[in-house]
C-alpha cells in the first residue's frame, strides 16, 4: 500500500514505505507538488495515487530510494516518455533529477 508523503516523512513511515523490499523505497515523485509517494509493488501504483490526488502526469517521475545507503536511482518504467524526449527507463534531464533527488532528499533523508 504506497502512502503520499508531502512533508519530512517520520521513521515510521519510512519503515513503512519500505516493507515491501526490505529498505528499498519504489518512489514516484511529482516534481511541480514537490510530494511523493511510495511503498507500493509497482511505480504504476504510486502513479496512480498521485494521479487520483490531483496531480499531472507530465510532471509524475519514478524512481527508488534506498532508505539504508541513502542511494537514488532514477529507474522506473514510467519515465518511458519517447514523445517528450525521454526514450529511456532513467529520467534522462538533468533539470528533473536535480529536481526528483532535491524532493526525496527534503522528504525522506
């Protein structure tokens, strides 16, 4: 079950978001909201709790977080955007990873 987190997430919740994959948080962050949400099976999951919180696709970007190393990744079948010049899994734009990292970085360090 993913969570939204719109504000520093607490110890629980990051033990909660990271249930599913022992540590490993599958994020999907919205980088114009500056929330996220996380701790579901799948990236599509997140998406959709964002999407059904109001936010726009085009902004919605996937990821993980390990909550132990502090590693991001920014992999995720969402980011598959051929049309706007995103033809990969990685977030492709330096503009949006700094952007993707600056949102877990404030919400889940």
């Amino acid at each position: 079950m993913g969570l939204i987190i719109s504000k520093k997430a607490s110890k629980k919740e990051i033990r909660k978001l990271s249930e599913h994959f022992d540590g490993y948080i599958k994020v999907v962050v919205d980088v114009e909201k500056k929330i996220l949400a996380g701790g579901g099976d799948r990236h599509a999951d997140d998406e959709r709790i964002l999407l059904d919180d109001g936010s726009k696709r085009d902004d919605l970007w996937g990821g993980g977080f390990d909550s132990e190393t502090k590693e991001i990744d920014y992999n995720s079948i969402i980011n598959l955007r051929p049309n706007d010049k995103n033809p990969s899994r990685d977030i492709l734009s330096d503009k949006i990873r700094k952007k993707f990292a600056d949102i877990i970085k404030k919400l889940l360090y």
